[in-house]
C-alpha cells in the first residue's frame, strides 16, 4: 500500500484541511468586526483541526477495519483524549 491509498491518512489530512479553510467562512459571518486570512494558518478556534482530524481517522478506521479492530480501540482512546483536551482548552 503507498501512502495516496492509504484511506484513514487521506480522510484525516482532508478533515485537516476543511477545518482550517471552513474557519474563515464561520469567523467572516459571525463576527462583526470581520475575519482574517490568517485564520486558516492558526490554531485554535472553532472548529477544531485536531478532532476533525481523529474523528475522521476512527471512522475510515472502522470502514476499513470493523469495530473489533485493536486499531479503533487505540485511536478512540487517542481521540477522547484530543477532544478532551480540545474541550479544556476552549473552557479556558
């Protein structure tokens, strides 16, 4: 398998990118003094690139590997933990 068919890879580096370019759209309608383009650059902020990016990993995980995979259980693990976190952070 090369890396352009590895599916989970794919689907993560996408929701990756759909999360930081959806940022500005969101940003540009909700805030009434505009947004930046420096918006799809950053880190932080709604919606969070890091649990677009494991949460979309689980799934391609589970299409190509079955629930019962040690695959799944290991990024659900490492998914709660990120959005855990993702959660705490937004809090502060």
């Amino acid at each position: 398998m090369t890396i352009f068919q590895n599916y989970p890879l794919i689907a993560s580096i996408c929701s990756i990118l759909f999360a930081q370019f959806v940022k500005f759209p969101i940003a540009l309608f909700s805030k009434k003094d505009g947004a930046h383009v420096s918006l799809v650059t950053s880190t932080g902020g709604m919606p969070s690139s890091h649990s677009a990016a494991v949460s979309s990993l689980i799934t391609a995980l589970i299409i190509e590997y079955g629930f019962a995979s040690p695959l799944v259980a290991i990024a659900t693990t490492f998914g709660v933990i990120v959005m855990f976190d993702a959660m705490a952070v937004r809090r502060q």
